[in-house]
C-alpha cells in the first residue's frame, strides 16, 4: 500500500508519524527496547500530546532478529498467528552490547545495531560488519488513512544493485523490484499478480532474508513507492518482522525454514507420473480403465491415478461419497486399480454444497462457517449456496477428516487438497479468530488437517497432499502445485516463475499441470511441458475440459512421455536424495540458479532454467521450433542426454526435438543412477551404477581429497555411501555400509568398472 505523494507529499487525506529520535532504552542481557518519539523533543513539553513508538529488539532463534514496533499496545489480540517450530529464543545465543549511545544485538553471525545519539535509525551488520540493511530516517512510522484505517509502516533500505525475491508463489516477473504485492490468498490462476500461495517472506540477493510476522494481508512496495526501500505494512497497532541471516541463500533458507517448519519428506512412489482425469470431463470405470490399459499398451509406467472432482455427485461437492450412477462398485475399482501397482489419489475441497447431505449435518452440528447474525455463510460463486467447514473448531475437524477416513478405508491414498484461498471476512470463527488474519491462515489448518490424517491412518512417511493454497509454513504439508495455468508457451514459463518464486519461500517440492490445466493444449506446448513436468519434483498429467493421456497429442507425445518418465526413474536415487535434503534442511529441490550459484551476478536474473538438486540444470524449451538460450556457469558441463560437453560462463542457443532439451551435469558431479526404469519406489542398490561426470573429484590417489555421494533409502536416510576420488586418468571408489556389487562410469574417458567394495577405473 502507497502513503505517499511523491517525496515531498503524502496522498490526500493520509497522516504518518515517524520515529524520529530515541528518548528511552530498557536493555537487558539478550534483548532491548527503544521508546521513540515522533517528533524532535527540545523541551519537556514536547513530550505532551504525541505518540512514542516503542520498538523491541529480540532473537527468536541463532541467526535471526525479530523487531516489533507498536503504537497503542492494549489493541486485544485475536489470532491466528503462525506456529513457529524453532522458535527458541534462549537457544539463539543473543546478546546484548552497549558503547555510549550505541545499543547493538546480537545473534549468531547477525548483529542490529542502533544509535542512541543519532538520528532515528536501525542497522543490521554480518558477521565481518558490513551492513546488508538498514531502517533508515522515516523507515518506521505509523500512517492513517482517509477510511480511518491505522497501519503499521517498516521500510528497509535496498542498496546498489539489491535484487529481491520470493514473497510466496507469483507469476509476476521473477526479481520482485519494482512490484507492489499484496500477501493475500486468491484464486486468480497464474497469469495475473493475484497469487494462490503468499508468503510474507524475501530473499535479497545480499544474503539475508525478511520475514514479516503477521498472517494477515501485508502489503509490500518493494521499490515501488521509495525506489531505494521494501516498504511493508499491515492494518493493525503492531508490526513484528524477522531479519534470517545468510550468508548465502541456502543459509536464509535453512535458518528461515527451520523456525517455520522443515517440510515432510515424500514418500518415493510419489516422484513417478500421476495421471487424472481431468477437471470437467466425463467419465467412469471404463474410462479409467482405458487410461490404465492405455498407459501400459504403450510402456509408460504410471504411479498415481487421480479422480478429480466429478467422483462426486454433481451439486453436491463436497459430500464425499461416489456417484452411484458412474461408480457403483468403488471399493472393487479402487482393488482392482491397486492391484496394478497403482497409488490412488482423490479431489476434495473445503466446501460444502447447499444440496449436500453433509451441509444440513454440518449446519447442526456447528461445524460450517458463521456470519455474525449467527446465519451460515453461504454463496454461489463455486458451488450452490457453498458452506464453508470451520477448521479451527476440533469438532469440525475430526467431523471431516471422519468422512475422509472412509474413503481411506475404501483404498485411497492421498487427497488432492484443492482451494482454501475463498475464505471470506464478514464471518465469525468458532475460536474467536480475526477474519482478516484468517483469510490467509485457512490454508495453513485445512492442509494441516488433512496432511496430519493421512500421517494417522498411513503411517509416517506416507502422507502426501496435492496442495493449491499455502501461506507461511505451509511447506510441512508438500506437495503444492501451480494451479490454473492456460495451455500454452507463456503460461509454462510464468508457471516455472511461481515454482522458482515459491522455491526462494521456503518450500521444498512443486508441481504443476503438465499441459496446462485451461483449454487443450496444441501438441508442441504439451509435448514441450512432458519433458519439463518430468524433471520436476513431482509430475502430473491435468486438465480442464479435456484429458491428458499422451495418445491425444499424437504418437510423439507418446514417445516423449515414455522416455522422460523412465528417465525420471533411472534418477531416482539421485532425485530421492535431493528430496532428503529439502526435509533435512529446507533447500528445495528445484533450485532457482542463485541457490547454488550465489558469487555469479548473471544466476540473479534467470527465470528459465533451474537446478534439480544440486547438479543437473535444467533448461525447458518454450518453443515449438526447439530454439532454447540458456546460461551455462564456469566449469565444463556434460549434456546428460548427448554425453557433449560445454565449458562456461557462457550463454548457449541450441535448438532440440522433442525427446530433448538441456540437461547438463555439473563439473565434478557423481550421479547415482538407478537400474530401474519402471517404478520410482524400486530397490536403488539392485544394478545401481556411479556416473562420475567432468573429470570427477579430484584427490591424491585413493587415500586423498575427494568426495562422498550417498544413495538414500524410501525412509530418506542413507543406505550406502560411496568415496570417490581421482588420481590423473584413475578413478577410485570405495563403498561404505553395504557389500552389493555397483558399477562405476567414468564420463570422461568412457572406462567402466564393476565390483563390490573399492572399484578401480582406469581410462586408456
């Protein structure tokens, strides 16, 4: 939200009042408080008839500091407010530091710095003093608007070159400068600034990370309003934000993820090819089937069935309960579809139809949604006269995960948590909760309900969502996909944008339409999209009005969608570590390029390509033609398709078919690469070869330098490891913690080894 007119001016009808001058300082071993006035006091009577600002100064945890500045402190509270996991602030190490007029804190290698006998100011220093951000003169404020609205105000000085981004799961342009974002949840698909996941999180290309504590809307002006500020506030009497300490990007993200929560780790037959229905389109037992039969006639191996939304009775979503005049027979289905390996997966939402049984149910027993008059909330905009379930009752929630527990005892899997982001204002909440703080937060306990149910009822390790809404935090609960995408070239690409956007918030895994979910997609974007869906974290077929089996877009399609899929399964022991590391520590498992490449200034901009774990890069194509431009950093790179190599810095155009497009392995790089083509939940040891790629580590024969690669097991700890390490043209690998036979490829000289224990390589 904008205050000003301009640098002079305010906008017609706004007041602001700024901290001004420091008149106060309560301080104590670990954390203070400054008391600042709004105006220059000269003279006792200046205190008369003026607002303090009090701003407090703490740690919540090693590496971070939180600042909470508040103008009238007896506003009553009323949540939500985010769960913190690793909130812990007498582990944060902090300390307090006083130097005449100078206060600082701080917090690992963290340190706030405030000046007492200077002008209003805040400074935050790393741990070798140099200053990554800074509220500045006018930084911390309080305004009023014409309506009467009070907002809280904090800016937060951009230096030279200072990129932004984050801020949750946005299809605006990738670098957030320039950009006002409003952090409020909305169905709008992916093509506009409204955004489905938001997050009020960002990352500066500085090493560190801003964190505003508030679940409610945050309006951000990240250079937008003072060209050289991130300017955030919110409506209310308090506001309270996090600076996450770095250095580098991963640092901000595991220090940020570890105080919001680390997200659970998928289990392994989640990563191979989920197929649906699709959105609107007719079907039933024999359709499914035809799809099942379809996908095995043409050896693409399928994981996951998903039914969408006509399961259900038309009129009657959400009543969970299976048209009888399509499936009559559901549980034998289900048996017959698991029988075939299949993992079943189900729409639901948190919606309940006016025509559904379960609204009169829930209507009685308290469990819908209330206006104030104590009338149930009700519309038409989705479903006729739509109720909405009451999360933060206990009784709604056993109620609901009641009828859902009976569609597991049938045989399905997982749930497909659609929608959360319609969650009105004008309502009272069963916990007495702030509707506006609510709107944003709906999406934090409905995915959390259902996510810790499958947890209960499949066991740990299991429990998989297929998520749309998420605010901060959300990332416990994975998987989340992109939502309404158009089916074409632009709308992959601003897909890929909200995927790399939300990857930079915090959250490990993503997906989205392969196709794109509105209209149906010519045959090039779909083909094009199979090989992007495929190396991503989590891959499936969806549409809208028309249906995603690969036959539809022609026999290439086919071809295309076979070859990437048994691809995605040979790097299976690969991928599965990554996914272990995204839940060990936060780093997800599409990486923006600035994540593994932060000392490159050219990694800052890149939007269209991405990291898969820590060493493939992975450029789609987002042309009919094949013609691709993507950046390459130092080091000579190997195209995993081809074998060629590509010795960067250097930006690349190549043009691929189909069955193609840039996938390179970084200098240096062991993959792990899986025997098994046709199941993404197979034995990883059985027939496992090492592809040592680039030269490999380097070491000084077998007892020096050198690296480690570990090969997980489906509880994602590891089960075996294997030291490599390079002397001239030999390679030399030793396992640890297993005794099974594994080959060894040296991608360098071609040479080959196999054998248990230590294999030796030699090239020609």
């Amino acid at each position: 939200m904008k205050f000003t007119d301009g640098f002079w001016l305010m906008r017609e009808g706004v007041r602001a009042s700024y901290a001004t001058e420091i008149r106060d300082l309560r301080v104590s071993a670990d954390q203070f408080t400054a008391y600042a006035a709004v105006k220059r006091v000269a003279a006792r009577g200046d205190t008369l008839n003026t607002p303090l600002i009090t701003v407090d100064c703490f740690s919540p945890a090693e590496g971070i500091i939180g600042v909470r500045t508040t103008h009238h402190a007896g506003k009553a509270h009323r949540g939500p407010d985010f769960t913190l996991p690793g909130l812990d602030p007498a582990a944060s190490g902090a300390r307090t530091r006083q130097d005449g007029g100078v206060t600082e804190l701080t917090s690992g290698p963290l340190t706030l710095r405030m000046d007492a006998d200077g002008p209003w100011g805040i400074t935050f220093l790393d741990a070798d003093g140099r200053r990554l951000t800074g509220v500045d003169t006018k930084g911390t404020a309080f305004a009023t608007t014409p309506d009467g609205a009070h907002h809280m105000v904090t800016q937060l000085a951009l230096e030279v070159g200072e990129n932004v981004y984050g801020l949750g799961e946005r299809f605006t342009p990738y670098v957030k400068n320039g950009q006002s974002v409003d952090i409020w949840q909305a169905d709008g698909g992916t093509s506009s600034e409204l955004a489905y996941k938001n997050i009020p999180f960002y990352l500066s290309s500085r090493g560190y990370g801003v964190f505003v504590n508030h679940p409610g809307k945050v309006s951000f002006e990240v250079g937008s309003e003072s060209v050289g500020q991130v300017q955030f506030s919110v409506e209310d009497q308090s506001l309270e934000f996090y600076i996450v300490a770095g250095p580098t990007p991963k640092e901000v993200l595991a220090r940020y993820t570890a105080l919001t929560g680390r997200p659970a780790l998928p289990p392994a037959w989640s990563f191979g090819l989920w197929l649906t229905t699709s959105f609107c389109t007719s079907y039933d037992e024999a359709t499914v089937t035809s799809f099942v039969d379809g996908m095995a006639e043409r050896e693409i191996p399928l994981s996951v069935f998903h039914f969408d939304c006509f399961w259900m009775r038309e009129y009657q979503w959400s009543d969970f309960l299976w048209d009888p005049d399509v499936f009559p027979d559901p549980e034998g289905m289900l048996a017959r579809l698991k029988e075939r390996g299949l993992r079943i997966s189900m729409w639901i939402n948190p919606y309940i139809a006016q025509k559904s049984a379960l609204f009169a149910e829930g209507a009685e027993l308290g469990h819908l949604v209330r206006r104030p008059n104590g009338d149930v909330w009700q519309w038409d905009l989705w479903q006729p006269g739509m109720a909405l379930v009451d999360f933060t009752s206990p009784a709604a929630r056993e109620w609901y995960t009641g009828k859902l527990r009976l569609l597991l005892d049938q045989g399905v899997d997982c749930f497909k948590t659609d929608f959360g982001e319609r969650v009105p204002t004008d309502v009272v909440w069963h916990d007495g909760s702030d509707p506006e703080r609510m709107h944003n937060y709906y999406a934090q306990i409905y995915n959390k309900t259902v996510f810790e149910l499958l947890e209960k009822e499949r066991g740990h390790g299991e429990a998989i969502l297929f998520a749309r809404s998420a605010t901060a935090g959300g990332q416990q609960f994975p998987v989340h996909w992109g939502g309404d995408c158009f089916a074409s070239f632009t709308a992959m690409a601003e897909s890929l944008r909200g995927g790399l956007s939300l990857s930079l918030s915090g959250f490990g895994f993503w997906s989205h339409d392969i196709g794109g979910f509105e209209g149906t997609p010519d045959p090039a974007v779909f083909k094009r999209w199979l090989a992007f869906g495929l190396l991503s974290s989590h891959s499936r077929l969806h549409g809208n009005v028309s249906y995603r089996v690969p036959w539809e877009f022609g026999e290439e399609a086919v071809d295309v969608a076979r070859k990437f899929t048994l691809l995605k399964h040979r790097l299976m022991p690969y991928l599965y570590g990554a996914a272990a590391t995204a839940h060990r520590t936060g780093i997800p498992m599409m990486r923006p390029m600035l994540l593994e490449f932060p000392g490159d200034p050219t990694t800052r901009m890149l939007d269209r390509q991405y990291m898969l774990g820590p060493d493939l890069l992975v450029a789609p194509v987002f042309t009919e033609d094949g013609q691709v431009e993507y950046y390459v950093p130092e080091g000579t790179w190997t195209h995993l398709l081809t074998g060629e190599t590509v010795t960067g810095p250097v930006w690349r155009h190549e043009t691929h078919g189909f069955d193609s497009l840039p996938v390179l392995v970084r200098p240096g790089a062991v993959l792990p690469w899986g025997a098994d083509d046709q199941r993404p939940d197979g034995d990883w040891l059985d027939g496992l070869t090492l592809r040592v790629f680039g030269g490999g580590p380097e070491g000084d024969g077998p007892e020096g330098g050198g690296t480690t690669v570990t090969v997980p097991d489906h509880a994602g700890a590891t089960a075996a490891a294997f030291r490599v390490a390079r002397d001239g043209d030999t390679l030399t690998v030793t396992s640890e913690r297993i005794d099974r036979p594994y080959r060894v490829v040296d991608e360098a000289t071609g040479a080959t080894g196999e054998g248990t224990g230590t294999v030796t390589v030699r090239g020609a």
